[in-house]
C-alpha cells in the first residue's frame, strides 16, 4: 500500500482560508450603516435600531420627522453590498399641551 504524501508546493490539501460567513458579513453591513447614521447631523440623536438579515438592513425605531425617517434609509442604501433596506422607522408622536 502506498499513501501519496503532498509536496511542500502542493496546497491542494490544505483547508480553505477563513471566508466570511453570512453572519459575519451582517454584522459588518450593521456596522457600517450605524457609523453612517451616528455621524449624519439628520440622524444623530434619533432613537434607531440597526438590524442585518441577508444583506438586508432593518432600521426600527422613532424619528422625529419624516427628513430623518428618509435620510436614515438613503444612508443605509449607501453602505456597498446592501441589497435591500427595510425602513421601519416611525415618526414621534406630537406632544400635546399639557392642561
């Protein structure tokens, strides 16, 4: 019995460098849209969440306008490799006088 042992030159053998995984990528595209949305003057002190899900950004929360609510979902769009935005942002109820 003769067992082929590869040559130093040979990497055919050798397992498959670490590739991102799906998770790993979502994690990264959450990142980077909520650096974006932390550093965008619309959007900054709004109170939104950042989720990722197949390339696929989610941002739930409360805005106070509709320009915040818009601006946060041009800024996901933005990130590269996003391939759809789900902006369930919803916007602040108005505060009534008190009496």
């Amino acid at each position: 019995m003769v067992i082929p042992w590869p040559s130093p030159d040979d990497h055919s053998w050798a397992a498959e460098p670490d590739r991102p995984g799906p998770a790993d990528e979502d994690i990264r595209l959450a990142a980077a849209v909520a650096r974006l949305l932390g550093d965008a003057p619309t959007v900054r002190h709004q109170s939104v969440t950042v989720s990722v899900q197949n390339r696929v950004v989610i941002l739930t929360g409360i805005v106070a306008d509709p320009q915040a609510r818009r601006a946060a979902g041009e800024l996901a769009w933005d990130v590269p490799d996003v391939v759809d935005v789900c902006n369930a942002l919803r916007l602040a109820e108005p505060r009534r006088p008190r009496r």
